[in-house]
C-alpha cells in the first residue's frame, strides 16, 4: 500500500508539472479551500493497542494576509485497528476533530511547482469503538507538523501532496482506571486545493 501511494504522488506531480508548466504556483487570490484523503502510520502504540495502518479524510478553509503565509482552519477524521486494547475484542480507534495553524508557501526557483510548510493546533478527541461498545476521551488540544508541494492544476486548482506528523495526548476513563493515550502518527496526504 505505502509503495502504491508513493507511485501514485509521483506520477501526480510529475504530470502537472510537465503539463500545465504554464501556470504559476501562487495566486494572488486570499481564499482557499482544500479538501484531501491520506493514509496514516502510527509512530507508537496508543496505550495496550497496537495500531494498525490507518486512513482519513479532511478538509479545510485558508485565508493568505501575507504574500507567502495563511491561517488555516479544518476538520478531520482518521481511522485505526486497535488490536489488543481490550483481550479478545476486536477495536477501533477514531480520531476527530478540528485543525488550525499557519502555512508558508513559496515558489520553487523558476520551477511550476512549490513549497509549504505548516504548523498548527490540533482540537480532537479519541473514540475507541467495537461491536458492543464506544469509548471516548473528549476534546483536548494537540499539534501538528507539515510539508510537501504545490503542484498548479489550471488558474484556481492546485494539487497538494505532502506529508504530516500529527500528536494528540489524551486520558481515556473505564470506570475507576485512566489510561494514558498518546496518538502520534505521520500521514501521506494528497489533497485538492481551489483558491477565490
């Protein structure tokens, strides 16, 4: 899966940039909206649970107030296996929840293509999920690290691959025990920007 998703950004980026070299990475439009999947590798287990790969889906709104930099705001959701987190059931874990931050981008030499990095807010929650039951932690801060490229699809479309590491450190309540939770992954993530 990891050396499909990998084909797949490469041949995404090679193909808008060898095909619409024409356009330009940066706009001078200040609003963006981009909306993305990605698949997501669990840096360590989530307390007794070993997590397997994961998945998502997000979506977020972006204002530029400066020539290279924007605040962003969105909405997420990733997907886990918690094998082992409760013996002989077979869990999920669910993350949800809000991101918020700043993104620098900047044109890469004469090159289409570009660059952006990004830090930010996390304001999610745990659900661990099974058959019979849902477990949930509440809403509590986290953080995230990004960067990737900015590959121009036409005057107002933009590819935006790139990868993110994501932190969020929760407790989880079962009657008179808290377990520690702390969700630490890196997502591939490759999403489709339209800028206004």
């Amino acid at each position: 899966m990891r050396r499909a998703l990998a084909i797949l950004l490469v041949s995404g980026l090679f193909a808008a940039s060898s095909a619409l070299a024409q356009d330009r990475v940066l706009t001078t439009d200040r609003y963006s909206v981009e909306i993305g999947g990605d698949a997501a590798l669990a840096t360590q287990d989530l307390g007794p649970a070993d997590l397997g790969m994961g998945f998502g889906f997000e979506a977020a709104v972006a204002y530029r107030f400066l020539p290279h930099v924007s605040v962003y705001a969105g909405w997420g959701w990733h997907h886990f296996t918690a094998d082992g987190f409760l013996p002989g059931v077979d869990m999920d874990a669910e993350e949800t929840g809000y991101t918020f931050g700043l993104t620098f981008a900047h044109p890469i030499g004469g090159s289409p293509l570009g660059y952006f990095v990004q830090a930010g807010g996390l304001y999610n929650h745990i659900e661990l999920e099974s058959n019979n039951e849902a477990m949930d932690t509440g809403h509590g801060a986290g953080w995230q690290l990004g960067a990737g490229v900015v590959a121009p699809l036409g005057a107002q479309w933009q590819l935006v691959p790139g990868l993110r590491y994501r932190s969020l450190s929760r407790d989880l309540r079962i009657g008179n025990v808290t377990t520690d939770l702390d969700l630490t992954y890196l997502t591939v993530h490759v999403g489709l920007a339209r800028t206004f």
